[in-house]
C-alpha cells in the first residue's frame, strides 16, 4: 500500500479534506480504471481534474499531493494515497459492499494486478506512437525538470526511484522518439499477456471466474486502448474480443472512456495519416 506521510506532502490543505477525493484526468487508462471501479461501487466521491495535456500534473501544486506527478491520487479523510491499484484495494475494504476483490483473492488479484501494472509504460509508448495527436512533443525538457526538481521528491520518507523512472522515461522519448523497436517490444508483451487471458476465458464468462473482479476492469481498459491503436484484437484473441464487447455496452464502463469529439477527432487523422504512410500499427510489427 502506497500511503504517503506526512514528509512527502508539500500541499498541506489536502490534510483536512473529508471524505473520498480522486486526482485524475479523463483519458488517463488508470483513472479510467479508478473511476469504473467507483461507479460500480457506488462509491461518493469528489472530483480533482487535473489536465495531463496542461501539463498540471507537474505543476508544484499538483506535485506536492502526488510527488511522482502521475494520476489517479486519492485523498480519503486526509490521508494521501497514490497508485491506482493500491488505491482500489484500500476502497474495496473501507466500502466492502459489492466486492470487486472478493476475500480470499486478495493475494492472486495482486499478483495479477502487479503484471498488469508493470506494462504501464509499454501501454503509454503504444498511446503516444499511434494516438495521440501527430507532431506533438510528449514532454519537454522543461517539463521534466519540473518533474525532477518539484515536490518533496521523497514517497514514505525515502527518496523515490519510481520519479526518476517517469523522468527517464521522457527523456528517452525526447532524445530518441518512441521507435519502432520499443513499440515491437511492447506489443510482444501484450500479445503474450493476452494469450494468457485468452486461456482463462476458455470456461469462464470473466478473467477469474463467474464474476467480475477487478481484473477484469484493469484488462477492459487496456484491450480499449490496444484496438485504438489498431491491434487486430479479434484475429489474435477471439475470447477476449467477445469478453470485451458486453463489458463496452455497460454504461458504467462506456461512460468512463469518453472521448471529447474534438480530441477524437485529431487522433483520427493521425490514424488516417498512418493508412496514407504505412506506419500503423501493423506495419510497424508485420503482423498483417
Ligand atoms: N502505477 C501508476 C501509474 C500511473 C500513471 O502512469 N498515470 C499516468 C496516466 S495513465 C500519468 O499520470 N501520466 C502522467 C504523465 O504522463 O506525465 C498507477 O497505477 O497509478
């Protein structure tokens, strides 16, 4: 559980603030992740937008609630919790109705959660090349020196190596692009992990079972933005496609991934311009 202390927040105000507050940006995959969940749950909260596209979540303000300067970041009775995975467990056992990590799963769900997490930045390289909209620079570098040199730099007290992660990350993007081998390598690892949750829908209607579990809505999002880059989801994995379509019918699910028709429609033409140039997605991996 990532609860931050007390030396790590440099926004002093959130620390009265009562009851359950979210940080979070609406094209954000682990905010899109945060808010399902809560909207299943039936969970109050009061919403924090910060605009990833302005660049707020660098921002000394927005720095000093979340020192990694990522979204989603929870306030709940004036402690501060960051990491969406975190922050939906510790929600599923303050508001235990309508579990969505069901006792007894805590332990799997985590594991399961883990890799899911550990393919952020892979699902971020992919966003970046294939939809957002064409001739932006991601980050800047002073935009990354705001990242390096704002905030208490520290999460529980120890200097954090996950800013430096984010940090690097962006500088590598700056220096090099987002190349065609780091998008074969990301998409390597997608379609390996969706071979595997192909064989779990082989005698189960969602990825752990009869139920929806939280899993579930983490892999909903993901698949969301891989067909948006173009992944031919259907041919590689017909399970998960079919798994896919109900959970996109369910307004709590389809509200959450609205796009703003304006935005939708720049990332359109950047995908009509990879048809016109033969770099989308699968010209980059050849798998057409
Ligand atoms: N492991 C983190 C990842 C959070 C994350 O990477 N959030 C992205 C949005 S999905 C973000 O805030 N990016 C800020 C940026 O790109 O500068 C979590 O699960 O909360």
């Amino acid at each position: 559980m990532v609860q931050l202390h007390d030396v790590d927040i440099r926004t002093r105000e959130v620390l009265q603030w009562k009851g359950v507050h979210l940080f979070h940006y609406q094209g954000s995959s682990c905010s899109q992740k945060t808010r399902i969940f809560l909207r299943l749950k039936n969970i109050p909260w009061e919403s924090h937008y910060i605009d990833l596209r302005e660049k707020e979540q660098w921002q000394p303000w927005y720095l000093g609630i979340n020192p990694r300067g990522l979204v989603p970041a929870l306030v709940l009775d004036g402690e501060v919790h960051i990491e969406s995975n975190d922050i939906i467990a510790l929600l599923d056992r303050r508001f235990p109705e309508n579990r969505l990590i069901p006792e007894g799963m805590e332990d799997q769900i985590g594991q399961l959660l883990q890799q899911e997490d550990d393919l952020h930045l892979d699902i971020r390289t992919l966003n970046f090349r294939f939809t957002q909209p064409r001739g932006i620079v991601p980050r800047t570098a002073e935009d990354i020196r705001n990242l390096r040199e704002g905030g208490s730099g520290t999460v529980q007290g120890a200097r954090d190596p996950e800013r430096d992660h984010q940090a690097a990350f962006w500088e590598n993007v700056l220096e090099n692009g987002l190349t065609d081998e780091a998008v074969r390598a990301a998409l390597d690892r997608f379609r390996a992990a969706l071979d595997e949750l192909e064989e779990r829908l082989q005698e189960h209607p969602y990825l752990l079972g009869d139920d929806l579990t939280i899993l579930d809505i983490a892999w909903f999002i993901y698949v969301m933005k891989l067909l948006w880059c173009g992944y031919p989801l259907e041919r590689l994995h017909p399970r998960v496609a079919a798994w896919y379509a109900p959970l996109l019918a369910r307004p709590e699910f389809a509200r959450e991934i609205e796009l703003n028709p304006e935005f939708r429609k720049k990332v359109d033409e950047h995908l009509a311009y990879q048809k016109a140039t033969g770099t989308t997605l699968l010209d980059v991996t050849g798998w057409a």
